[in-house]
C-alpha cells in the first residue's frame, strides 16, 4: 500500500477529540471515524529536535544521537548547532527510496540537509535558510516551486513578533506560513509519482506556545479581554489544517493508501519552574552563586540581558543579521552568561540551562570545572538530588509539583547516552503550577538570583510570552485501505513505532536495530496473516561529523540560532 503522513507538531487529543465532538474538524473527525485514534507516547524530554529524530528512525536518542537542537561542545560549557549531519541511523525515507519507492518530505524537522530521495525533499527548520546549499533535493526545487506557488515559508517566527508586541501580525504571520505549506504539498502531491509522502505542519506547535493563555481559561494570564480576540487562534489553525485533510481524503486513492495524522508530543500550560531549577538548587546546597559581585559583574549581566532582550524583540531581522555577523560569538556568550550567570563553579555540583527541566552534575574530567567524582559520590548526589526534587512544591498551593525524576541511563541506550543531561525532572501535569517555592536564605546573598529567577532574562523562553509547553503524550490518527470497523481506540504506543510501521505498510523489512514496533493495530488481520513482519540486518549510517567539519558555516549558524530563538527554542 502506499502511505500519506501528515505531521502535527505538538498536536494532542485533549485538544482535538472535543473539537472532533463539536464538528469544528470534519477531516479529522473522518479520519477518525473511519480508522481510529489513540496517544503517542513522545521521547523522553519531550523535545522536538530528539522526538522528530526518532520518528524518523524508529530509535530512541540515545542510539540516534540527537537530544536537542544543539550539543555541549566538549570540555566547555558551550554549545553548538547540530542537524540531520549528526544523526546515526538512516531515516525511513531514505530506507523506502533505496527500496525503489517514491517519495517526498516536506518540513520534517532535523532533516537539513535535504536526502538523495527517490522523489522531491524540503528540509526542516535546521536550515539555515531557502537559499541554503542542500535546503531541497533536488537543488533547484524550491526555486520550481516558489514560481509555481509562491513564497515558501520555513518558519513564520510567531514568538518573536509575541515579544515584540505585534500579536496580530504574528496570527497573520501563522496563518500565511499554513498556506505555503499547503501550496507546496499539493505541487509535490501532483509533480513527483510517490509511495510515501510526508508533510509536516509546525504551526500547531507555535500556536500553542504563544496563544495557549487566551486559550486556557485557568491559565494564570488568561485575560478575559484579550481572550475575546485571540481565544480562537490555536481552534482556528486546526481548522486550516483540517480543511487540508479533508482534500487529502477526497483527491487519495484509500483503496490504496493508508493515511496516518502524526504529533512529535503534547501540549498544555507553561509555568516558571523550568526557569527556576538553578535557583533552587541553590536553595538546597546544590549550586552556589558567587556572593559580593558588586559592580561590575552584576550591573554588566543586566544591562547586558537588556540590551540583548531589546536586540531580539525591537530590531528588524536583516540588522539582526548584521550584528551577529559582525559579532560573531556574541550571542553565544550572552547566552552563556545568561544561563551560568555568577555560578560559582568550584562550590557547584549540579547546574540546569534554566531553559528545560534537565540538570546536569559537575563532573570532574567531564567539566572544564568539575568537582564531583565519577562513581559512589556521583551516584549519591543522583540520589540525592532525586529525593529532594520529589519534594518540590508549587509556590501558591503547596503542593507537590514533581511526577518523577528519571537519570539519563535509565531511559536511553545505545552509545550517545553520555550526551543527556544527568537527570530529567518531569513535572506533573495533573495540577497547575505557578513556580517552586524556593526558601530564601538571608546568608547566602540570593537576591539577585531571586529576582532573576521571577524574571527570566531569555526571551525566548519567557513564560511571559510562551504561555503553552510540550506534554509527554502526542497523537495517532490513522486509516487503512481495508474494510475495517472505524473508530477504534490504540493501546498504548511509541513515536519510535512509527517508522518501523510506515516501513511495513510499503512491503519493506524492518532493521534490527530499531527501538520502535509495528502496529499491528492499524491493518486488518488479513493483511498481517498475508504480510508478515519482516526484519533485516541494519546498515549503520553514522553522521557523526568530523572535528574538522562543522554542521554549519559561522553564517548558516547564526541564521538557525535567529530562527530558533524566534520559536521559544533558545535565548
């Protein structure tokens, strides 16, 4: 059979099944109706760049190598941009075409730069730009399809115009972006004979991260007034996007096609703590600040952070463009100080980036300043660090805010689990939370820490502006070509099963290597009695990139990092 895939980035079912409910999404409602529907369990963290990653390969990331957007540059507590160079495993699509199927991709993230495929290929939001040398494959595609359609929009920038206080540009900004993508899936649908076509669709995502508050009525900065006009924002992307799956339904042979509506994760309300771990740590004994800065390392850091927050949110891309070109690690830098601003890392054990519930612990050898030992002292602060985390609570209710707390080699493996941060704090998400209730200590010289920890200084992470968060649960929708009895609810399955899944929908074994299953779920049993799973030996497709090669140029970094601060990923 062939197979149709839309993405959903962020999409869940607490949002959607009561849309489906009220008639407010025909398409999807039919999908439903006739196939079924069920949760897909995301990775881990919860992050886009990890959880695209193993869709695409059927591996969790730490066989695959890709946990965020960026790595920690060795032996330094700096970053670097990665992209689909980095990634260790072939993707399915490339699988499928060195099958001698045909296939397109549009917008899957991590996929820069753009696959040899059987077919036509975008790459995702890692690209550097359009312009970029391997944006499409093959290379004069998108310059083909911006004169058969139009402007092609990668990413429409939604947050940062949130920051900057042009929130009806950013609707109309996500609203044109949907269309691009839509123009150019029908040009691909209809140029280039396929076999699996995917299409991804990140506005969902952006949507809910900037209009979530209007949205949530118990969000804590819903605003009934300002509700009235953007309560219906994330409703209406949906609806955008539906009014596609409805042609998508009507122009497909379903005879022949299995169609399947995929979410990388979930969605729900943003609250501080993530922004806050540094600061309780601190509390704790777990990390110290630096007392007595006095001027000029305190009075540096926040006109620094306003400089840079005015830099981000007032100023025109193209002068953007120039600064960081003229300044190179500018950015860099500021995000560092940012972040680690005033540690004091001979009395630190453990440390957060303050933009993600991880922390890390300040191994010695394995830090530039490391100061815990490998081993029993290690394992102990682990421990350690787990109970008292455990114990967190919420700074209004009191209650506790911490569902579990997971270290890195108990839910990864493979050989890029020394990649992770040490621990994972997953938050509860049965109850709101307005921060953690740090105790301040009169003898520690906190207050500067304090008021920064109430007041983010990253913009793309101010909870401020980014009102909704990713969730651990995403989405499946599907519909096979067989006759079968629709609306049927998933057991419990993995985004990591997708790949081995769409694999074996087009008659193709499954490598070995792959963490993800099958569902059998989604075909008749006829077809699974006719079709046996098949597997095959993996061929490895390490990308690891070499010390003397880089992922991006100093350019092309810079115009990623741009993107990716304008979607709440980084500073």
């Amino acid at each position: 059979m062939k197979v149709f895939l839309i993405g959903l980035d962020g999409a869940c079912l607490d949002l959607l099944l009561p849309w489906v409910e009220s008639g407010h999404l025909p398409g999807l409602s039919r999908l439903i109706e006739d196939g079924g529907f069920g949760h897909l369990e995301s990775v881990p963290n919860q992050r886009s760049a990890a959880a695209w990653t193993s869709f695409q390969t059927g591996k969790n990331p730490g066989k695959h190598g890709i946990f965020e957007f960026y790595d920690r540059v060795r032996d330094t507590y700096d970053i670097e941009f990665v992209n689909a160079r980095t990634r260790d495993g072939k993707s399915f699509f490339k699988i499928a075409s060195e099958a001698g199927r045909g296939v397109v991709v549009i917008n899957v993230p991590m996929t820069y730069p753009a696959e040899e495929v059987n077919g036509g290929m975008l790459a995702g939001l890692d690209a550097p730009g359009k312009k970029s040398k391997g944006f499409s494959h093959p290379p004069a595609l998108i310059d083909e399809l911006e004169a058969q359609t139009g402007e092609y929009i990668i990413e429409p920038g939604v947050i940062g115009r949130i920051v900057n206080g042009e929130t009806d540009k950013a609707v109309r900004l996500l609203f044109e972006e949907i269309e691009s993508k839509k123009r150019a899936s029908r040009y691909l649908m209809k140029k280039y004979p396929w076999d699996l076509f995917v299409t991804v669709f990140r506005s969902t995502d952006a949507v809910h991260h900037g209009f979530w508050k209007y949205h949530d009525t118990d969000h804590p900065q819903h605003n009934r007034t300002d509700a009235e006009k953007y309560g219906d924002v994330i409703l209406n992307t949906y609806k955008k996007i539906d009014a596609f799956v409805q042609e998508v339904l009507q122009s497909l042979d379903l005879a022949e096609t299995m169609v399947l509506v995929v979410s990388d994760h979930g969605c729900g309300p943003k609250h501080p703590a993530s922004n806050q771990i540094n600061l309780w740590l601190e509390s704790q004994g777990f990390l110290a600040y630096e007392t007595n800065r006095g001027w000029p390392a305190d009075v540096f850091t926040r006109l620094l952070a306003g400089i840079y927050g005015w830099t981000i949110a007032k100023t025109p891309r193209r002068t953007k463009e120039l600064l960081w070109r003229v300044l190179p690690d500018f950015r860099d830098r500021v995000q560092s100080r940012l972040c680690y601003s005033g540690i004091d890392w001979s009395r630190t054990r453990a440390f957060s980036d303050t933009l993600f519930p991880n922390i890390s612990i300040n191994v010695r050898g394995r830090e530039p300043l490391g100061i815990v030992d490998r081993g029993e002292e290690y394992d102990q602060l682990c421990a350690d660090l787990a109970e008292a985390l455990l114990d967190c609570r919420d700074e209004v209710s009191g209650e506790n805010i911490v569902d579990k707390v997971l270290h890195r080699g108990d839910i990864y493996t493979g050989p890029y689990v020394e990649k992770a941060p040490d621990l994972l704090v997953r938050w509860r998400e049965d109850i709101p939370i307005r921060g953690i209730r740090i105790p301040q200590k009169p003898d520690t010289g906190n207050a500067a820490a304090i008021e920064r920890g109430s007041k983010p200084f990253i913009p793309g992470e101010d909870y401020r502006f980014i009102s909704g968060d990713h969730r651990l649960n995403g989405m499946l929708l599907f519909r096979n070509p067989g006759n079968q009895a629709g609306r049927r609810a998933l057991k419990k399955a993995s985004l990591m099963d997708i790949a081995p899944t769409v694999l074996h929908a087009l008659g193709l074994p499954i490598p070995d290597d792959m963490d993800g299953e099958v569902l059998a779920e989604l075909f008749e049993d006829a077809y699974i009695q006719a079709h046996p799973v098949r597997f095959a030996e993996s061929e490895s497709e390490a990308h690891a990139v070499p010390s003397d090669e880089k992922n991006y140029t100093e350019e092309e970094a810079e115009d990623v990092k741009e993107r990716l601060r304008g979607l709440g990923y980084l500073e």
